[in-house]
C-alpha cells in the first residue's frame, strides 16, 4: 500500500512563480525611484502570506489592485495585485 503525504508549505521567500500559495512575485522600481516587490495571488490571502514570508513579517503596501475575497468569482475577477516594500527596505 502507498501512502502520499502532502506537506504543508511556506510560501516562497524569494522571488518568482509559487504554485503553493498561487502567487507570483517580481521586483519592480515603484515610482519614488526604489524597490519594490509587485505580488500576484489568486487566492483569498495569498498575497498578504506570500508578503509576510518574503519580508519577514514587517511590509507597508504601496498598491493593492483587485484582490481576491471569500467566495468572489476570480475567474471573472482575475487575479489581485498589491505592491509592498519591506520595512527598512
């Protein structure tokens, strides 16, 4: 008999593509001239986790765009999209 374990993971700390919180990260120059990570989610919450893990806790949103809720219709919506920059960043 074979077991599959599915672990729960993290979402990813660095940027790029995270199937496992349905989010993808890239940084970008925001319009003051500095960093800056664009975050996309598809998911209720995806974009505040994949923010959390990625600025160890401490982020100040710049933008936030169409971002997903509990029981809205996303494939009609789309998908969210907030920018955030670490704190001391």
């Amino acid at each position: 008999m074979a077991v599959l374990a599915v672990a729960c993971t993290d979402p990813k700390t660095v940027p790029g593509p995270d199937p496992s919180s349905d989010t993808n990260a890239t940084m970008v120059t925001w319009t003051d001239g500095k960093q800056a990570i664009q975050i996309t989610c598809g998911m209720p919450g995806g974009c505040q986790n994949r923010a959390l893990a990625m600025c160890k806790g401490n982020y100040t949103v710049l933008n936030m765009d169409n971002m997903p809720t509990r029981g809205d219709a996303s494939a009609v919506r789309g998908r969210g999209t907030v920018v955030v920059r670490c704190a001391g960043a």
